[in-house]
C-alpha cells in the first residue's frame, strides 16, 4: 500500500468517527433544550457567494463565517485586523517591509518578510483577486459583507487559496434614495474620522453610489521613546575622513495614520436579464512609521543588545530614530519626509461585474485592474541607537478576468465553469544604509551613504480554466465534482547595482552610541552587479502547472439540515524572493521557491431548529501540506531566503451555534468552539533564535551552494562541506518535525450576544459584546525549544463591546464602541532583531553565544471611540 493511500485512510477513519460523535452530541443537546414548539422565525437568512452564486449559507458544502455589514458597523471594523479580533483561528499580522502582511488561518499562512511571495488565504475585493499583502492599507467600510472561507478554494479562488480566502463585498446602489454622514472619534489615538454615503436610482436602469471617509491620528497606539540628539557617524571609504550627523527627535505617538478612500459605484439594469456594476476607488493610507507595531519583547539580557539604557518587555512602546537629515537629503528614497519615518500607500482599482441571466443558463464576467505604490523610509534596527537605515519604493500593476457559465437545465446534471486570466508587474527599489557608510567619489550622488542598493521585478501572467459539474443524485442529494487547470509564468531579475567599497564602521564621537562593526569590507558580503558578467545578478524564467480537483457530496435529509463531505486539493503558485539580498555567501538558488499545495477531507452538518430559532453547525478537516512556504533571513549568509518546508499538516474541528429566543425579542447569541492541530510534518528549519547553540538542536547544515541540508558531521558529497559545532564548523539548521507551525493556537473560542430593545416610544438601544478566546500558540515559524518558549503568546480572552441608541426611524443613532476592553498584549508574530546574538550552531562552550533579541508584532491595545450616525 502506497504512503497517500495509507494517509487517506488514515483521514478518512478519524473523518468518520468525528462527525459521528459530533453529530450525536449535537442531537442530543438540540432534542434536550427548552419546549419550542410555539416558535416563529427569529435568525435571519444569511446569503453568500462562496460559490460564485447566491446561497443560503446553511444550505452549501463550504466552512464559511460572513459578518455582515451591519456588524462591521456595530464594531466600528475598519480593517481586516479588527475582523480578525472577532474571528477564530483567524490571525492577521501587520508587516512594515516585504509583503506588508501575514494572514494565517488554521495555522497556514504566509509570514511577510519578502514582497514577492503571495498569501496562502486569497483575498478577493468584490469578485476580483487582490495578490498582495498590502490589500491591509486599503479603504474598509460601507461593506455588504465580508465571507472567511476556510480550507482550499482553489475552484472558485484560484490559485492562491490554499489556506481559505477572505471575500470583501462593498454595497451597491439600491432602488430607493439613501444617505448617511458617520462622524466617529476613538479616544486613545485621538482620531476622529468621518464617512459619507449617497446612494440612489438616476434614472429607471440606472443607480449610483459615492462612498467617502477620511481619517487622520493626532497620537497613536504606540510610544516612540528614541531620544533623539545622537550622532550618525559616518567614515569615508575613500579618504577616511570622519563626520557626525546629529538626528531629531522623532515624533512620539505612532502611527500617527491618515487615510482616504473615494468608491464609486454604477449599476446598470436595462432589463431584468442583464446588468452591470462598475466600482472606482482610490485609496490612500500613511503612517509616521511603517514598522510601528513592532516592539522588543524578549530580551536575553534584560535590555536591548544594541543599546543596555533601552527598555525590553512586553509594552506599547519602541525605540526608532529619523535618518539624519543631511543624509536623507542626497537620496530620494529617505528624503520624501526630509528624514523623517514614513509610509505612504495609494492605490486605484477599477472593478467591473457584469451578468446576463437567460432561462437556462447564467452568464456572468468579473474583471478588475489594480495600481498601488508603497513608499516607507525609517531605522530598520528597531532600537533607540541609529545602526541601520533603509528607504523603499514598490509598485504592483495587475488586471485580471475571469468569464464564467452556469447551467439550470431541467436536467439532474448542470454545469458551473469558466476560464481566468491576469497579467501582474512588480518592481521594486531599496537602498539600505549601514552604520558609518560614506563614499564622496560616488558618480551618482544618490548613493554616497548608502551601503548597498536593490533592484528587482518580476512579471507573471496566469491562465486558468475551471468547471464544475453539478449531478442532483436524488432529490435530497447531490454530488458535485471539479476542478481547476492553472497555468503561470513568471520572469524576474534581481541585482545590487551599488555597493559601497568601505567597511560598515566608524568611530565614536561626542553624542554617538558605540560603532557596530561587521569587520569586513560591504563587497565581500554583497555582490555588485556588473553589465558585463551575467553571473552578478540573479533572473529566471519560471513556469507552473497544477490541476487542483475537488468532490463533494450534500445531503439534505430535512429541510433545515445540511450533510455534507469530500476531498479538495489547493495550488499555491511558486516564486521569486524580490525583496531579498544577493549575498557573497549565499546561491541564488535561494531567490526561487517551489509552490505550495494542499489536499485533504473536510465534512459537516449544518442544522436550523425549531422554527428557525436556533442553528447549530459542525465543521471536521484533515488536509497535508506539501512545500509550505516558510521565509526567514538568514544572518550567516545575510540573506533573506523563502524555504518550501517538506510537508504540514492542519487538522481539526470546527462548532458553531446562534440561538434568537422567541421569548426574549431583539436578543440573539453566537458561539464559536474551534480545536486546531497545525503541525509540520517534516521540516528542518533556520536555526532561530540566532545564538541557539549545537546542543540545543542547531545541527544541520544548508550548503549554500548545492542547496542540500546536511547533518552534522555528514560531508555534501558535492563542496565538502559539513558543520560539527565547532568554530570552524558552525551549524545553521534544526528539525523542527512534529512541532506547530506559527499561529496556530489549539483552542479558539468566542461568545457573542446581542439585544437590542425598544426605550420609551421612539428609541431603541442596543447592546453588543464579543469575548473571544485563544490558547497559547508559537509566534515564531521555527520552532525550536527555545523560540516555543521566549516566542510564545500565553492564552488570552479580548471583549469587545459597543453601546447604541437611536430612533426607531433608524434615523439617528449614537454609539459607544470598545475594542480589546481588558487591553491585552498579544503578539501576533515573533522574529529575532537586526545585529543582536551571536555564534548560532556552535557548542555552548562557545564564550561569545548569546541568544538575540525578539521582536514581536503587536496588536493594537484598549480602544474607545464614540460614534454618531445620521441617515436621510
């Protein structure tokens, strides 16, 4: 018997005994409850698109949680952040370089330190696929809906959807006139906000909607605490001359946002078969640091390596400085705020839906163009001593369409399928600068401080065809089977075309923190790009081909329940490391990564009870993931470099339950039980943290050349190359087999109640509260022993709540809203920081081991703002 065989009938037992057991208990719980037998209807119909058509969400074969838009608004949710807070095993870590995100769901994600790796849950923005991480800085409000669906959705989602897709439905003009200004202040940031919507029919086919809201922070979440006043010294790598360039005093409050957004929207009807929806919207979204939520949480020596007068712990506030300002000012990428941290994002997307309904069958196109550019400048060493600066321009052009037909034949086989295409470019430009770089005989005055600059790009286009057939089995059963082809090409260059001659030190002066040296010249670490010898830069020319197929079955027995099961598989296409670093050490093999895919069995039963006034759903998965993308910077080699680890596994089971009570009018209450086994299968890891020593699992070693992980003491066939533990010999790798992947807490739960009432004639006040809990999971995506202790988020229960009142017209309405009520300090992703620890890999007899500092990506702390609605 063959290994997959083995793993699908392993699969398959536990599927079987799960839903078995949970369906009984369910039955039991239901039958036993109170006497229901005079009941009306309370929970309302939930429609969704999971499947790229409306549906009663209790009736289709898809794990699925929507949040509708009036919750959205009863939580004041601008972001996919906050949707996360309420959801669980739904976590999204803000990233200020790379990708700009982390969206891990079920413990599967995509960390985001390299711009050119996509997420493993897709992200579709009103049908259309939003391929890049920074889809976080796009405008959030006036939304219809928002549907998390988890596990693959390669059919319908494409190629990137491995881990699930979060689907963002904005609203559309409706056939009555309506208006509304939203005025809202949150008190901790001290960040007032104002939105407005004007929505109606022009004429008798057609209706427009302008939606606006801007914002802007006068403090922030977080503290700055750099003092300011230091000396940047700098030594010329050509006379050795030495100068010192003071810096400011950065802003203290961060992140100090502003955003906009502008969407309008037209549709048109000219008939009852066809119509067609048009959404423009530009975006715009700036900070004062883009790598704000980032704070030194761990730190082996009490304080910060770089500087012992910092602090270290688990607080709301960092230390950054401003590049100096005469620096700043020779190169464009620093000086876009005279030195000053920032981030600047915009964005412009145009959507057009268009459908044409026939008796048989439906006819339907979704195609969209997207245009962002992302700008960010700031101290890359996250502490108060100025070593390491950097400035960043991106820019993402992509336009996708996709034409798709469904069948309603008076026949027991129907069909649903289409075809896909998008076209993307990404480049990219970075110029990092090290402490003490200078060089007056530069030919282009842009790089006299910098120590070495990046240019890269990469241009995909997919083609893919999907279909799905549809076979009404018996009248209470149906059997749907699919799949979808994909084909991608992707052509990418990087090259380094300046790297400073010198040494990344300089001496001490008056004001100025202690020199951090590398003790070598910057081109024995990063290799200059040469016109004239190809083997300067890395380029390539990658193809991917992938069916990914899927079957399921779904039962009604009853009207009110929904049985069902199959098998998926998921594509997630592979890639190019755009964002990472040519180094003399490295190979360039490390720029290409391998895709990432999924495949496994997921059941459920949905149910509605005594006259719709409780629904009770059960969801079981067990799917393998082969080639996980994993990143991480590697210090030995200076790199950073996307790994595909061998084999994950996700595997759990999911409750749900919403109970609107017949007696209690107005009061409806939600809960959530989630148990989540996310695992590699077989990995062997970047050792982490830097400074873990042999004995404590830092035993393998990656050739950097062939590429091949090796154990200790074993020679590469190839270069000869082995590691021991000695000083000679250091070793880079680990086994991390069996242990968690990152953000994959085992228990999630969450309990929700709402109730709204009338008071006296004209008023209704509402009540709203969400308590969402989570068990302790790792931060950090290489498991180690040490890192599941020092990267470890604790349990934690968040509450949030809001309070309304408004007039039974729903005309006006005030509302107090609080989000993370109990503020708790929860680390959404762990990593080590820039220039701390030391001698990874060997014994710990070693005097100079010690472990690095970790940084963790934060959550937003307590919030409180106050709402006021008028509707016309």
């Amino acid at each position: 018997m063959t290994t997959s065989s083995r793993t699908a009938r392993k699969v398959s037992s536990l599927y079987r005994k799960t839903s078995s057991a949970v369906l009984m208990a369910f039955a039991a719980t239901a039958f036993t409850a109170l006497d229901f037998s005079s009941a009306t209807a309370q929970i309302e119909t939930v429609v969704v698109t999971a499947r790229k058509r409306e549906e009663n969400v209790q009736n289709i074969p898809v794990a699925v949680t929507a949040l509708s838009g009036e919750k959205l608004d009863k939580y004041n949710m601008t972001s996919l952040e906050n949707v996360a807070a309420q959801t669980p095993q739904l976590i999204v870590q803000r990233g200020g370089s790379g990708s700009g995100a982390d969206i891990s769901l079920r413990g599967i994600g995509s960390s985001f330190e390299n711009i050119g790796i996509e997420q493993s849950v897709a992200v579709n923005v009103d049908g259309v696929y939003f391929g890049q991480g920074r889809v976080l800085n796009d405008g959030f409000f006036d939304m219809k809906q928002v549907e998390i669906l988890k596990g693959p959705q390669a059919l319908y989602f494409g190629k990137n959807a491995t881990a699930g897709a979060i689907s963002l439905e904005s609203k559309d003009p409706g056939d009555t006139l309506e208006a509304y200004v939203r005025a809202t202040y949150e008190f901790k940031a001290q960040e007032p906000s104002i939105e407005a919507v004007v929505s109606g029919p022009v004429t008798d086919t057609l209706g427009l909607r302008l939606a606006v809201r801007g914002s802007e922070m006068f403090g922030g979440y977080f503290t700055n605490n750099a003092p300011g006043g230091l000396n940047y010294a700098t030594r010329d790598a050509v006379t050795g001359d030495i100068a010192l360039h003071p810096t400011d005093t950065p802003e203290r409050d961060s992140p100090r946002e502003k955003t906009g957004v502008v969407r309008l929207t037209a549709k048109w009807t000219p008939d009852d078969r066809f119509s067609l929806n048009v959404k423009a919207t530009g975006d715009v979204y700036k900070t004062n640091n883009n790598s704000y939520n980032v704070v030194p949480f761990y730190c082996p020596l009490g304080s910060p390596q770089l500087n012992p007068a910092e602090s270290c712990g688990k607080q709301w506030s960092y230390q950054v400085n401003d590049t100096p300002a005469d620096i700043a000012a020779t190169n464009p990428l620093l000086n876009k705020k005279g030195g000053r941290n920032f981030e600047e994002y915009e964005s412009y997307t145009l959507i057009a839906n268009a459908q044409y309904v026939m008796p048989k069958y439906t006819l339907s196109s979704v195609s969209g163009y997207q245009r962002l550019y992302n700008d960010w400048a700031g101290d890359q060493d996250f502490t108060g001593t100025p070593l390491v600066m950097a400035g960043e321009h991106f820019t993402w052009h992509a336009f996708s369409t996709e034409e798709r037909v469904l069948t309603t034949l008076d026949f027991p086989v129907n069909f649903s399928g289409g075809l896909y295409y998008q076209s993307t470019q990404l480049d990219f430009n970075q110029d990092v600068v090290f402490f003490g770089s200078d060089n007056t005989a530069v030919t282009d005055p842009t790089t006299q401080y910098t120590s070495y600059r990046k240019l890269s790009a990469t241009a995909g286009t997919t083609y893919a065809a999907f279909g799905q057939f549809i076979w009404d089995i018996l009248p209470d059963l149906q059997g749907t089977l699919g799949g979808r082809f994909t084909h991608e090409i992707k052509s990418s260059f990087f090259r380094q075309p300046y790297v400073n001659p010198g040494i990344n030190t300089a001496p001490a002066g008056p004001g100025s923190p202690p020199p951090y040296t590398l003790a070598v010249p910057y081109p024995f670490l990063f290799l200059q790009y040469d016109p004239s010898n190809p083997a300067t830069q890395v380029a390539g020319h990658q193809d991917f081909d992938n069916f990914s197929p899927e079957a399921m079955l779904t039962w009604h027995p009853t009207e009110d329940m929904t049985v069902y099961g199959g098998w998926k598989r998921g594509f997630k296409s592979g890639g190019f490391s755009a964002s990472a670093i040519l180094s003399t050490l490295g190979s360039p093999n490390d720029f290409f990564f391998k895709p990432e895919k999924a495949q496994g069995l997921e059941g459920g039963v949905k149910s509605t009870w005594f006259d719709n006034q409780l629904q009770v759903n059960v969801d079981v998965y067990n799917y393998l993931y082969t080639n996980l993308q994993v990143d991480f910077f590697n210090t030995p080699t200076f790199n950073y470099i996307t790994l595909n680890a061998a084999s994950a596994r996700t595997k759990g089971i999911e409750f749900e339950a919403q109970y609107a009570p017949k007696d209690v009018t107005g009061l409806t209450l939600r809960g959530t039980l989630a148990y989540d086994d996310a695992h590699y299968g077989h990995f062997i890891a970047p050792c982490s943290p830097a400074g873990i020593s042999f004995e404590e699992g830092c035993n393998y070693h990656r050739d950097p050349i062939t590429g091949s992980i090796i154990p200790a003491g074993q020679l590469d066939p190839t270069t000869g190359s082995f590691c021991d533990g000695s000083a000679a010999h250091a070793c880079d790798f680990m086994n991390v087999s069996g242990r968690p992947t990152a953000l994959a807490p085992k228990w999630t739960a969450s309990f929700e109640g709402d109730y709204n009432t009338p008071v006296g004639e004209d008023l209704i006040l509402g009540l709203s509260g969400n308590l969402r809990f989570s068990s302790s999971y790792v931060a950090n995506g290489f498991p180690s022993d040490l890192a599941m202790q020092i990267d470890r988020q604790g349990a934690y229960a968040m509450f949030d709540a809001s309070v309304r009142i408004g007039d039974t017209d729903n005309h006006w309405e005030v509302a107090l809203i609080g989000k993370n009520l109990n503020n708790e300090f929860v680390i959404a992703g762990a990593q080590g920081l820039p220039l701390s620890g030391g001698s990874t890999g060997l014994h710990t007899t070693t005097p100079a081991q010690l472990l690095s500092d970790q940084g963790g990506v934060v959550l937003d702390p307590r919030t409180i703002a106050i709402q006021a609605t008028y509707r016309y």
